[in-house]
C-alpha cells in the first residue's frame, strides 16, 4: 500500500511540474502574443503615414503636369537630374563592390 502511495506521489508531482512547464509556455506565447501584436500595430501606423505622404505627392504631381507647358518642361529636367544621380550612385557603389 505505501507503495502505490509513493508511485501516486510521484506521479502527482510529475504532474504538477508539467502543469507548470505548460502554465509558464502559455505565458510565454501570451507575452510574444502581445509583443508582436505592439509591432503590427506600429507597422499600420506607419504604412498609413506612408499612404498618406504618397497621396499627398502623387496628388502634387498630378496638380503640377495638370499647369502649364513651362511647368512640364521643368519636371521632366527634374526627373532627369533623379534618373542620372540614381545613376551615377549605383555606378559609384557598384565600383566600390568589385574592389
């Protein structure tokens, strides 16, 4: 009889400290639960302010191609100067790759 008590014992405590493995896990998952649910909410923000900032631009663009021949003929000079300075910077770092 003693032993079955100490086999029962044993197997109780063995239980105990699987419940508390399977107690602290939980926890673990809720904290990593909220953690990255912090970071989805701070990457909407940021995707939102990002949506709105290209709203703004690309409704500025319009409004510019929309006025006269005189704006045109300056934003088409503006984006070449971006085109040939994208340029020239992947020729500059392309050479510092090979080097």
């Amino acid at each position: 009889m003693n032993t079955l008590e100490s086999q029962n014992d044993r197997q109780s405590d063995e239980l105990a400290a699987k419940v508390s493995r399977l107690k602290h896990i939980a926890f673990d998952i809720e904290n990593e639960t909220k953690e990255h649910n912090r970071f989805l909410e701070t990457m909407r923000f940021d995707f939102n302010t990002a949506r709105s900032f290209l709203g703004g631009s690309s409704r500025h663009l319009g409004n510019v191609m929309s006025s006269g021949r005189g704006d045109r003929r300056a934003m088409c000079y503006i984006a070449g100067a971006i085109i040939l300075a994208f340029l020239f910077l992947y020729y500059v770092v392309s050479s510092f790759r090979t080097k």
